[in-house]
C-alpha cells in the first residue's frame, strides 16, 4: 500500500469497530503502518486482519483509555511496535457492559482519555 503516509506509524485508539475502524483502514490505504488500540480484543485482532488483508501492516494492542497507564503504554519509539510515529487519531466505542457500565465507560474515556483537558 502506498500513498500520503509512507513510513508513517498512526495509532489509532477505539479502532476495533465504526469510526476507528474505518479510521485505521483509511490510514492504511494511504501507507501508514497502522497501532490498531482497543479495549475488545476481536474486534482489534479483526481491524488487524482487514489491514492485512489489504497489503498494510498492522499491530493490535489492547488499550483502555480510560486507564492513563495503558495509553503510557502504547508504543511510542521507532524500535517499539512498529516503527516512527507520526499521526494519532481517536474514537469511542460502545462498552459490553450494560447500560451502567456504557455510560460510566463514556464519560471516563470522555472526562480523563488521553486528549482531554
């Protein structure tokens, strides 16, 4: 795959469905090599295999952005994951837990994820 982002990394968080997904395949098209981070390990392991599929690279990592210590996590060196960094992207997905947990889950990516003020 080649295109706009050759030799770029794009870490993608909340790409294991809908938007981040799409996100992530956009990336890819355009030649990033692609940190696929989710908290639902099918359906990031899945984003991968789309990736794959296309020609581009990919690598999952599980990631709850609610959880400041797994986004200090993420790779961020060009010997880590999968090379130099360079675009960054974000999307919140539904959580599994019912209608508590979904909001509680919102909110904490929402109040404290890794782009908030």
């Amino acid at each position: 795959m080649a295109g706009r982002l050759d030799g770029k990394v794009a870490l993608v968080t909340g790409s294991g469905s809908g938007i981040g997904r799409a996100s992530a395949l956009a990336f890819a098209r355009e030649g990033a090599k692609v940190v696929v981070a989710d908290v639902v390990v099918g359906g990031g392991q899945e984003t991968v295999r789309l990736i794959q599929a296309a020609g581009g690279e990919g690598l999952f990592v599980k990631t709850d952005v609610s959880r400041a210590a797994e986004v200090e996590a993420l790779p961020r060196d060009p010997d880590e994951g999968l090379g130099r960094g360079g675009q960054g992207a974000g999307a919140s997905g539904p959580s599994t837990g019912g209608a508590a947990s979904a909001g509680a889950g919102v909110l904490a990516v929402g109040a404290r994820g890794p782009r908030s003020p």
